[in-house]
C-alpha cells in the first residue's frame, strides 16, 4: 500500500477529518472509527503503533468525560447500582457524559487518521503531494514536519527518559505511578529546551543546503496516479456520501 | 596584506579584515582576519578549543552574520559574492558547509531524501539529483542505506549522511567544521582522498577546522592556525606544525603531574565491581548490531574499544547498561543481571557518558546537571554538594557552574557530560568517545580523569577513534567489527602483531605521502565538468 498516491492520502485524511466533525450520530461516528481502523492496518501500520499512540490520550479521555458530565447542561443525573454499595448518585448528568463520550470518539478518529497520512511512505512525497494540491513548498513543508515530529518528539522522550534513569532517577521504574507524575516537570521541561534547539539548528541546516533559496524546486519522487489510487479515492467518496446521508437520517 | 601576484587566479575565498562578536558578548570571537584562500586548495583550520575554528567556518556561507547575529567588521567574499549581501540559502549553491552535530543536521524521513534535499532545493534536475545522491552515498560508505531512517544510523554513520547530503549539492568550496570527528580512520582516509581527487580535477576548494593534526599533515597543502580568534600562521603544514608527531607512541608515560587526584570514599560493592558480558545478541528491526560477543573487564583495567562505524560499539554499551536488552545472552554487573537491577543499584554499578552528550544533558545549569544523580541516590546535603564541586574541579568547570548546559561549547558540554557521570562515583565507568571535540589538551584531561578513576579501582571502558591516544592510556584493546570482537587483548600485543587485524576492521590510517595521492586513478565521477563553479 506504500505506492498510495501522496494525494489520495491527503484527500482520505481530510474526508475523514470532515466526518469527524459533521457525523452526529454515535453509530455513524462508530463506523467511521471503523473505516479509520481499516485504513490503519491498509497502510501497513501495526496494533501495538495504535495503542502506543492512543495510550497517552488515556487521561484526557477521563477528564473531558468528567468535566462533560459536570458541567454540560443536563438533568438526568448518573445512577449506579453497585451491588455492596447500593444505588450511587454521580454528580454527573446522562447526557453530559454522552457529549464528553462523542467528543472522545471524535478525538480518536482524528487520532487513527492522522498517521495515515505520513506511515510508509517519505515526506518529501507527501511535500510534494500538497505542493501539487496548491500549497506554497514552505508551508507544505512545514505541516509535514511538525507531523513529523511526533515520532521524533518520542524519541526525545525515551532518549531524556533514559539519561534520567541512568542517573538514579527511579520515577522510570516499573509501576511507581504517583512518581511519575511528580517527574513529568522534569521531563518537559528539557523536552521543550531540546525542541526548540533543534529547531534553531535545522533552520540553519535547512538553509545551508538552499532551503528557500529563490530556485524552482525539484523532486527525486514523481507522483502517478494509477488503478488503485482512483479505487481507493473513489471508494472514499462513495463511504462519505453513505456515512453522511446515514446519518442524517437516523 | 600584500598584492596577489598577476599570475594567481582570483581566489576562491577572500576575508577582508574580518572581525566578528557575537550578540550579547563583548568578546571578538574572531579578529581581523584577512587571508586568501585559492581554488583548489586544502586549507586546515587549527587551534584550540574556543579559537574561533567554527566561527571562521560558519562565516563562509553566511550563518555567521545571517543567523548568529552579532557584530562584523570587515568582509567574507566567497567567488566575488560579499556574504553579506547574499542569503545563506543562495551562498548554498557554492558554499556546502558540515557542521559536528549530525544529529542537528538531519530531518528528512529517509537516507534517500536527506541526501536529495540539497539538490532539490537548488532545482537540479531529478536524474541528475539521482545520479550524484547515488555517487556521493556510495563515496561516504553508505551505499544500500537508502531507505534507512536517518535517525536509526549510528553516530558516524550519522556523520557520513551530512557529509554526502552537501557532497551530492557538487559546491565548489566545501567546509568541515569537525565534520569528521566520529568517523573511523578508514573512513576518514577514504573521504579525504576522494576530497583530495575533487580538488586535483575540479578545483574544489577544501576547508577543514580538525584537531587531528595527522590529517592536517596528510592532506592540508595550508594551515590556518587560530588563537583568540586570531590568525597566528597561515602557511604549510610543514611549517606551522614543526615537530611531526609520531604516530603511536606506545610506551610513553603520560606527564605524572597532570593526572587529576580523585578521592573516593571506598565501596565494598563497587570495589568488586567489573563487568561479565556472556553471549550477548543484540538486534534492530533488520540488523544483528551485536553478534555473540563475550567479555570480562575488572576493577582496576582500563580498556578501549575500537572499530568501524555501525561495528557495534554503542549497541554493546547499551546492553552493558540495560537500555538495550540483548535478544540472547547476558550482562551481568558485580555478580547480578543488569535487567534484574533497579535504578538506584544500576547507577552505582555502571555510569554511562554517551555519544552525545547533549542527549543527558536536561537540567538548567550546569551544577543542577552534575547534583542531579546525587540526589536521586538519596545523598544528604553536603554529600551531594561535596560530590558536585569535585566532579567538576575535576573537569574544570567549576566556573561555569551556574550556566545553561546547553550554551557551553561543544567541548565544555561533553565535560558537563563526564562530571554529571563521576558524581555518580560508580563501579564500571563507560566512555563513547570521550575526546570527540576536544583539543589535545582537553583530550588528555579527559583521558588523565579516565586513568585516575583506573587507579581508583574503576573499570573503564572507551570508545575512540583516535587509536594513537587511546594506545597511550588503555592497557587492553578490543577491537570489533561487524558486531563481534575479532581481537582482545593487552593493547601492545594488540598494536605489534595483530596489524591485520586492525586493518580489516578499519582501525588503522595508512595516509599516503602527497605525491602517492596524485597517482590516485579518478575512479569516481562526482562532479560534473559543468556541474561545478558558478
Ligand atoms: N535504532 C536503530 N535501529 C536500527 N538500526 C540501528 C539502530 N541503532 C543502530 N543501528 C545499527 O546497528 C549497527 C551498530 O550501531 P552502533 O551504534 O552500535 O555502531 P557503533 O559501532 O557505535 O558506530 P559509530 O562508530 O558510528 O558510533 C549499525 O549498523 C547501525 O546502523
Ligand atoms: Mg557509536
């Protein structure tokens, strides 16, 4: 799947990003959670990437849900029959809580979508694939870099996590939850430091190798747009019409 | 400065009375230079540490005053063009500048597109871009690395990458500013003889800022040397370096009196401390990067490691201190597993100065840095402070102790690097090329420290390149290549008769004589007549 054209990509991923947002219907937002997950594994992306990359979302999921369900305008408070306690009444309304749930689906379609764009496949045909779209060369570049970072961000990460832990620090340890909490200033902290430095140093990298210099850019990649690009385009069209006509009717 | 001759061609770089301060320092960093350099010519830049080497290299193609900022007097003419008057990105058609730090210099999701960015950008054409990528990976060693994801190569092969993403751009005045520091000896020979065969048929003008004064005397036909950002010769090698060095000088005692005296409380656990590597295997996704390698190094030994770039080295200390889990075998640190080890126990057995300093550098000053793994092992006050202020008497920082880590110099930060590791007072200490960066005398400090910690009942363990040091100091020598070890033993032996050895593993430089490198067939095609000068 790595000879996708870099434009039916993007023109998945922003179908896709649009359901998100027009989709109302939890079934529907469902399904399209489902056609992203087919599209992970289509691209050649892995389980263990889907849950490292979600994992991290974990605690914002609990909070959205739990500031929803306190402070979204509802009257159904949550009810919850435990068998020892009795019956437990939430400061939590019913719909509050399924607001904060579809906002949290939402959130990991955009999740699933987005990785898409970039797996297998280089940057510098996605560049060129937004280039050909009508983008500037600089700002197509720089929305594939920044998505690029991401990985590079977990390395850095691991990389401060590991100098850290080499040096005694035990909040790396297996299971010392409320330690690693308590580290996490001083894990960003130098995160942030090592970004911005990089930064700097690839501007000049980029520079002295005539990034923006006043030439017409060239590409070593050249785009074809074969069989399957236009199935897998065109099948995306066709399940957009259908998500969307669904779900306005259900 | 004296009236070029009629019959000498304009030269190829031209500093008019140059004088540069960087923003925010009332310090020139470099002060009235003016010289020529011709096309065509090899011109080394030496000096200490802080000479100003890097400076005068970032002023070529217009970093310094573009993106420093600052103060410049003067002038920098590259081919004509005032620097200042053109971008950095422009003077990139002509100028192919390679900084240390591999890992700042590359961004591009494959080996492919790292090298092709240049090319692309100066709108080359698709086939030609092809064709010199192609011929400059090949050049550096890194043919079949294509699709390899820069971020994954080792640290010279990182090297190797920005070297051949400039080499492919075909720039007819290429710079080093220690762009060579991590390469191993054979590599470093190769790049200079092809760069020496580019200068010979396309008068590429060649700009090298080394402290490796064996390559200087090979292949610079004139040396700028710099001192406080002043030029104080610019002449033959012959004649700025007088006294040839010998090239390994085996049974030499180093100067007693240098040696930093180190005193550490005695540890009955870490006084027995070596280290027991038994059958370790370690793989990447595609890669066998350590293959069945066994090993024992004690208390009180001092030993090197040498070997090829991607040999292995960094992978074999990652699986000495855990961050790396062999996929068969074991490490074992006075008597216990390494995996079964928690923080605290690890750090007193092992202590690990990285490739990089700058990845476990993370804390907002220096003495911060250093006091960071004496707090972890839960040191009362004083300890740690006491700790703190010897490691970096030791190192010689204690001035900059209240400053950012990472706006020291490359070689101040490496030493932030080591005094961060000796807090730690641990049992194994390990070094991946401790000297990279440092002058002569920044590199014996280093190696003097090393020694102290031996006599001290440490076990060392270095990485290095530089197999003349590394000779002087390390009683024992390993040598690997492709992931094993194909030599061990004590390090004279290893030099005076095992030769092969070290020459199959790519140890070993055996720089021609000048006139044997002009007989040198033009093998490689990698630049185009046309192609070159603008
Ligand atoms: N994260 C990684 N993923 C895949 N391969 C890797 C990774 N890190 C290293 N390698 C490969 O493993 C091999 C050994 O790498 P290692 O860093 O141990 O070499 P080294 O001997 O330290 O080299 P150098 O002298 O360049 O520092 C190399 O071929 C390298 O490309
Ligand atoms: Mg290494």
């Amino acid at each position: 799947m790595d000879r996708l054209d870099p434009r039916v990509r993007v023109a998945v991923v922003i179908l896709m990003s649009i359901l998100c947002f027009l989709l109302r219907h939890p079934a529907t937002i469902v399904a399209a959670l489902v056609v992203a997950l087919v599209l992970w594994r289509a691209v050649g992306l892995g389980w263990e990437e889907l849950v490292a990359g979600i994992r991290p979302l974990r605690v914002v999921f609990v909070l959205v849900i739990a500031a929803q369900g306190f402070f979204f305008p509802g009257d159904t408070p949550v009810r919850l029959d435990l068998p020892l306690l009795g019956a437990l009444t939430l400061p939590l309304t019913v719909q509050g809580v399924s607001f904060g749930l579809m906002l949290c689906l939402r959130v990991l379609v955009l999740a699933t979508t987005v990785p898409i764009l970039t797996s297998q496949t280089s940057i510098d045909r996605i560049v060129l694939a937004l280039t050909r779209l009508g983008l500037p060369y600089r700002a197509a570049y720089t929305v594939t870099t920044a998505l690029n970072q991401i990985p590079v961000l977990r390395s850095d990460i691991a990389t401060i996590s590991a100098a850290q832990r080499l040096r005694g620090s035990t909040a790396f340890d297996r299971g010392r939850f409320l330690q690693k909490l308590r580290a996490y200033p001083a894990l960003v902290v130098p995160l942030v430091m090592t970004s911005m430095r990089r930064a700097t140093l690839m501007g000049v990298a980029m520079q002295s190798r005539a990034f923006g210099s006043g030439a017409a850019r060239t590409s070593i990649h050249a785009l074809s747009f074969r069989r399957l690009d236009a199935m897998v385009l065109a099948a995306s069209l066709v399940l957009f019409g259908v998500l969307v006509t669904v779900d306005r009717v259900i | 400065m004296q009236a070029l001759p009629e019959h000498l061609p304009p030269p190829a770089v031209e500093f008019h009375r140059l004088s540069y301060r960087y923003p925010g320092s009332s310090r020139w960093a470099l002060h009235d230079l003016s010289l020529r350099i011709l096309p065509g010519e090899f011109v080394a830049v030496i000096g200490p540490n802080g000479a100003g080497k890097s400076s005068l290299c970032k002023s070529l193609n217009g970093i310094i005053p573009h993106f420093e900022g600052g103060a410049l007097k003067g002038s920098v003419r590259v081919h004509n063009r005032d620097t200042r008057q053109h971008e950095v990105a422009d003077l990139a058609r002509h100028v192919g500048l390679v900084l240390e730090d591999p890992d700042a210099q590359l961004f591009a999701g494959t080996v492919l597109d790292e090298a092709a960015f240049g090319g692309e950008n100066l709108g080359m054409e698709p086939q030609m871009i092809r064709s010199s990528v192609a011929r400059a990976l090949r050049a550096v060693g890194l043919r079949g690395f294509d699709e390899r994801v820069p971020s994954t190569l080792s640290g010279g092969q990182k090297q190797r990458l920005a070297i051949a993403s400039l080499l492919a751009m075909t720039p007819s005045v290429l710079v080093f500013d220690e762009a060579t520091s991590q390469l191993d000896a054979e590599g470093a020979q190769h790049l200079m003889e092809l760069v020496c065969r580019l200068k010979l048929r396309y008068k590429l003008t060649v700009v090298v800022a080394t402290h490796d004064m064996a390559l200087v005397r090979a292949y610079a036909d004139r040396v700028i040397a710099l001192e406080a950002g002043r030029l104080v010769a610019f002449d033959t090698p012959e004649r700025v370096l007088s006294a040839p060095a010998p090239r390994f000088s085996l049974h030499r005692a180093p100067g007693e009196g240098t040696r930093p005296t180190l005193d550490i409380a005695a540890d009955p656990l870490i006084d027995r401390c070596g280290v027991d590597i038994r059958s370790v295997r370690c793989e990447y996704p595609g890669t066998v990067a350590v293959d069945d390698v066994s090993a024992t190094f004690s208390p009180g030994e001092f030993a090197g490691i040498v070997g090829r770039n991607g040999s292995g080295k960094t992978t074999l200390f990652k699986a000495i201190v855990g961050l790396l889990r062999p996929v068969a075998g074991e490490v074992r640190l006075a008597g216990r597993p390494v995996q079964s080890l928690d923080s605290t126990d690890l750090v007193r057995r092992a202590g690990y100065v990285q490739q990089n300093p700058d990845h476990q550098l993370f804390a907002d000053t220096v003495w911060k840095e250093v006091a960071f793994g004496p707090v972890n092992l839960g040191l009362d006050r004083d300890e740690v402070e006491d700790r703190v202020r010897r490691s970096l008497d030791t190192v010689g920082l204690r001035d900059q102790a209240n400053e950012h880590p990472l706006a020291l110099g490359r070689s101040d930060r490496s030493l932030v690097a080591l005094a961060s590791v000796l807090a730690l007072e641990s049992g194994v200490i390990l070094l991946d090329e401790p000297t990279r960066g440092h002058d002569m005398a920044g590199s014996r400090r280093v190696m003097e420290i090393a020694c102290s910690l031996r006599d001290a009942g440490r076990t060392i363990i270095a990485i290095g390149h530089d197999l003349g040091l590394l000779c002087e100091y390390a009683s024992r020598l390993v040598v690997m290549d492709s992931g094993r070890i194909v030599a061990d033993g004590p390090t004279g032996e290893i030099i005076e008769s095992r030769t092969e050895v070290l020459e199959a593993a790519g140890v070993l430089a055996t720089h021609r004589a000048p006139s044997e490198r002009m007989a040198v067939p033009f093998s490689d095609d990698m630049y185009d007549e046309e192609q070159i000068c603008g």
